[in-house]
C-alpha cells in the first residue's frame, strides 16, 4: 500500500479546529457538471446480442467500481461491530438508519447533520471520480438510497437528486459511464441491513404505497436522464428477496419488474435496464423470458470458486434468453481471488463491476480511508465492551474521520487494481490461466483415467469440488483442512485451506492475458517471475520451462524453486497503450513440476 501521490486543490481540507461550531466544520459545494463526455462515441450504450456496445456499434466491455457507503452507508465498511440486539449489550449500527442513530446519539442531532453534509462532500468527489478514470476503469455503479432523493410521501428531494447528478456529472466531464442502482428501494426489497428497511423486512412486496413510491422513483429517474448518453443502464432493484422471502414474493417481484419495465419505457426507450435475480442476485430462475429488448441480466459473486462451473447458471440463462450479462458485484477478497475471478468474466464476455471503491480501514478496496484514533472508542462503545464517548470527544473524531475520507487523505492499494485489471506489475496466482480453451490457454497431456482432473502422477483435484476439472488442467491442493475454503475472504480461512498448485508435465502450457502497464512500458521489456517445485515435492528435479509473451521466447533461469527471466524488449506491437492485452505462456519441457504462481514487472 501507498500513500495517494496527488491532492485536488479543490477538495484540500482546511485545518479548522475540531471543536468548533457545527456549521463552520463542514462546507458542501456539489453542484450538477456539464459539457460532453470525453472521449466516447456519441450515443448511449445498448443491447447487440449477448454484448453491450457503444454509440459506434462496438463491443462495451465494462470494467467499474461500484461507490459503495456514500448514498447508502453500511457498518461493515464503516468497521462498526455487528451486535445482536437480543443480547441486551451494544448499540445496532448496521443500516443507515443504525448509523444515522448512533451518530446523532453521540453528538446531537445539529452537528449530526453537519456531519452528513461534510461526509457527502467528502467521501466521493471528482477526485475519485478522476482517479477511477486514471486508472482504467469505464463505469461507476452508483447506489442509491430511495430515503435520499424522495420523502415517505413521494415528494423528491432535490438536494438528494443533486448529488446523483452531481456523479454523473463529474463521470460525464471524466469520460466514464454510470449505472445507476436502486439499492434501497422504498419499504426494502431485502429487509436486510443493506436496503435500510425500516423494519427489516422486504415489505416493497407487502405494502402496495411502497410499491406505488418504487414506480414513482424509477419514473422520475428516467424522465431525468432519458437521452442522457452518460448513464448506461437502470438497475433497477439491488439483491432483491434472500431465499427466505423469495418463495413467497418470487411472482410478485417479477410483476414488480414488469410494471418498473412499462413505467421506464413510458420516459425513456433507449437505456439499458438491468434485472437481478434473488438471494443476494445469485438465483438467476425468475428470468424464463425477455421482458425488455434492451435488458441486461444482472449477477454477483462472492467467496465462490472461480471457474466456469461456478458461473454455468448465468452463462445458460444468456445463451437461452440471449441477454448480455453483467456481474454487478464482486470483491471483497485477495489480489489472488479478484485476477482470477474477474479474467473468468472477461474471458466470457461479461462486463464486471468491483465492490467497493473505498471503504475504511480494509485492505481488500483501492482507496482505504485510516480512521482517527478515536474512532476505535465509537467501535467498543457500538460493541458493548466501552463507554459512550463524551460529546466533544465523539466531535473531534467524527471531524477528523470526515478529513480521512477525502481521496487524498487515503491509503493506496495498487495490488487491487492490478489484479482487478490484470495489469503489470501483478502477480497471478498459476490456476488464474485464461479461459479462451484449449489450445490457447492451455495445453495438456492425455489423462490417466476418465475421472473429472485425473492426470498421469496427479494428486486428486483441490478442493471444493474439482477445481478447473473440466480444463483437463490438474489444480492440486498441498496441505490444509478439509472444508476449508481456499477463496475465502479471510485470510486465516485461506491458510488453513492450504495451497493450490497447476500440475504441469512435459508439453503442457498455461498461458495468461494481462495488460502492460505504464512502467512495464516505459522500461520497455517485461520480467518474469515464477514460482515452481518438482511434483514429487522433494529435491531439484531435472525441470525445464519456456515461458513467452506473444509467441516471442522470454530468456531466464533457475534460482531454487524460482525461475526468473525477462525480455530484452518487448516484442513488436506489445508495447500498447494501457489496457491493450499480452499473453504469457508458461510450458513444461522437462519433468513434471508445480506452478503456483507467475509475477509479471
């Protein structure tokens, strides 16, 4: 992790003191931006097939961030413990409501407010939107909270609208697309924490107002940004109905999405709308035909093994509906789980949308913000273990937590982007080989037997289930529990589920698409570090490898069970622009060996 090597003058804090007046603590100066998108074809994106394409007609593969906490904050991201309320001890401080509490409990409700209104300005800015920009990525998914842009009546609050407006703004003048996500839909569509359900329960599906203020949103929201070539798609309703209400509500969410369906298209015919499906947008069963000719299914994934296996549900669901897919949410894990997992939905075609940009203290976002000291006295106090702060005290902290938010302020984690994107310097875990088939990401020998990744002198394969199998690529696991999950998020899980390894005998090959990045570039030539055993485990065996980008041979040698190498240039028409794609083959040519993993500088 890195300190952020730029500061926006104009989101610089002031060093006011924090112990003065709620008012005079936070300025708010967001304002709807304007002028045309930068750098894209005229026209908003839309359905071809099973692709999404641009204003010209061609292929719109989305690579995002999804802008987490900001309209709808949630306690994980905030590192406020979870507590059962039946426990009698702790404070709730898991929805936005919880949170909205807790801070007005610690500081009254005017300097509650002021903190709001600071958090907001903040906590998302031009500079983030800039920064996401830089950094390759096409799209924002923006969640949004119904309580921020509408009152329980259905008058809409235009503070709350100007903030969305103020994102696709900054995303317009930047050059990014923006999806816009209805994550907290009125009266909850989860009953869950993540919806803000008043009363944890889904009761859009129960109360026919909430029902009627959920149309009424969507209209208003399509009215306003009909023709608007920045935004690309309505998603319409985030992770609807966990399976507990899904076999009660399952007709009524889908007569919910036709009637979201007629009430956008009656605004706005060209935008892309997106569906999810329920239990947390895993339960793709609900879509057995096309509602709409400009739709998009929608899916997210999480902590699950990732290979084509784990993801046959959606890729069947599209090639029998032929709808474009698009997985909306996904994170939340290692560098080693998100290259591998988001090189899957590249290599089928499928744009990807990464949970989250920033979060506190969380090494698994880009942008990290480092809470104030005093933050871990509000964290014992929601857990039930400490005191509740003194009122000026709680201040002074949530003052200098708004300062940490700021872009600026946060650590840098450019291993998340790397993996995410793919792009040097990043390593790769060896089962992280493309999925473009054989022949050209892998090449392996006959097998031994007809059971799923039984290999001439093969372990078993790893667990769960067998990993990769139907590759004919051998994924071994070394050591570990049995149950443990090697793609978990905790990094205490992964190490007890052991290692995975790429068994690779003589003629086989594993190859990886990774983009060159701006230093790889500029060096000109491009390093190559593999970490390998023999396959027995034991002793330096008679090994040998060829590894090569683009076809051209990369020259190296042994150091140990390491093999390093690097080309004296880059091969002609590698040294593209950022985001341009490579491929480095890694092959066997002597005995059997172990590859876990391929550093690429």
């Amino acid at each position: 992790m890195t300190p952020l090597d730029h500061t926006d003058p104009q989101t610089e804090s002031t060093s006011a003191s924090p112990r003065t007046s709620a008012a005079s603590a936070f300025t708010t100066t967001v304002s709807r931006a304007g002028g045309p998108p930068a750098g894209r074809p005229a026209g908003v994106v839309r359905r071809n097939g099973t692709q999404v394409v641009d204003g010209a007609g061609e292929r719109a593969l989305f690579r995002g961030v999804g802008i987490g906490t900001w309209l709808l904050p949630e306690g994980y991201m905030w590192r406020l413990p979870h507590v059962d309320p039946a426990a009698g001890s702790g404070v709730p401080a898991q929805s936005p409501r919880e949170i909205e509490a807790l801070v007005a409990r610690l500081v009254g409700d005017e300097r509650a407010a002021a903190f709001w209104a600071g958090f907001r300005e903040a906590f998302f800015t031009r500079s983030d939107v800039d920064r996401i920009a830089a950094e390759g990525f096409d799209h924002v998914r923006l969640p949004i909270n119904a309580r921020v842009v509408m009152d329980d009546d259905g008058t809409f609050l235009e503070e709350g609208l100007a903030l969305v407006d103020a994102c696709v703004g900054w995303c317009r003048e930047a050059g990014l697309h923006v999806v816009l996500d209805l994550h907290g839909a009125p009266g909850g569509q989860t009953g869950t924490n993540i919806d803000d359900s008043p009363r944890g329960r889904p009761e859009l599906f129960t109360d026919e107002r909430y029902r009627a203020l959920t149309v009424r949103l969507w209209t208003e929201i399509a009215r306003r940004y009909a023709g608007d070539e920045t935004v690309a798609a309505y998603d319409l309703l985030n992770e609807p109905l966990p399976d507990e209400h899904a076999v009660r509500h399952r007709d009524d969410l889908v007569a919910l999405y036709r009637d979201l369906t007629a009430a956008v298209r009656a605004v706005d015919p060209d935008h892309l709308i997106m569906y999810e499906g329920t239990h947390w947008a895993s339960d793709v069963s609900i879509f057995t035909e096309v509602w709409d000719e400009r739709s998009v299914i929608q899916f997210h994934r999480y902590w699950a093994a990732p290979d084509l296996d784990g993801i046959a549900t959606f890729l069947e669901v599209r090639d029998r509906l032929g709808l474009p897919l698009y997985m909306g949410e996904g994170g939340e894990n290692a560098p080693s789980w998100l290259a591998t997992a988001f090189g899957l939905y590249e290599g089928q075609g499928i744009g990807w949308n990464f949970w989250t940009w920033k979060k506190l203290d969380n090494p698994h976002s880009p942008a990290v913000v480092v809470p104030p000291a005093g933050w871990a006295d509000v964290q014992a106090f929601v857990a039930g273990t400490g005191p509740q702060p003194a009122p000026e005290d709680a201040w002074e902290t949530l003052v200098a937590l708004v300062d940490a938010m700021r872009l600026e302020r946060c650590e840098w984690h450019p291993e998340v982007v790397a993996a995410l994107l793919r792009r040097t310097p990043v390593e790769l875990p060896a089962y992280a080989y493309g999925t473009h088939g054989e022949g050209v990401s892998w090449e392996t020998s006959a097998r031994s037997s007809d059971a799923p990744g039984a290999r001439a002198g093969g372990a078993p394969p790893a667990a769960p289930g067998s990993f990769r199998a139907d590759d004919g690529v051998t994924v071994e696991r070394h050591g570990g529990e049995e149950g443990a999950n090697p793609f978990a998020a905790d990094p205490a899980e992964r190490a007890r589920a052991g290692r995975l390894w790429v068994l690779l005998q003589d003629g086989d090959s594993v190859a990886y698409d990774v983009s060159l990045g701006e230093a790889t570039l500029a060096a000109g030539r491009l390093a190559v570090t593999l970490d390998v055993c023999p396959a027995d485990g034991v002793g330096a065996a008679d090994r040998a490898v060829q590894v090569s980008i683009d076809g051209v041979e990369v020259p190296g040698g042994w150091s140990g069970d390491t093999w390093s190498g690097a080309t004296r240039a880059l091969p002609q028409g590698t040294a593209t622009p950022v985001g341009g794609q490579s491929r480095v083959t890694v092959r066997c040519v002597g005995d059997d060996l172990r590859l876990g993993a391929v550093t690429l500088t």
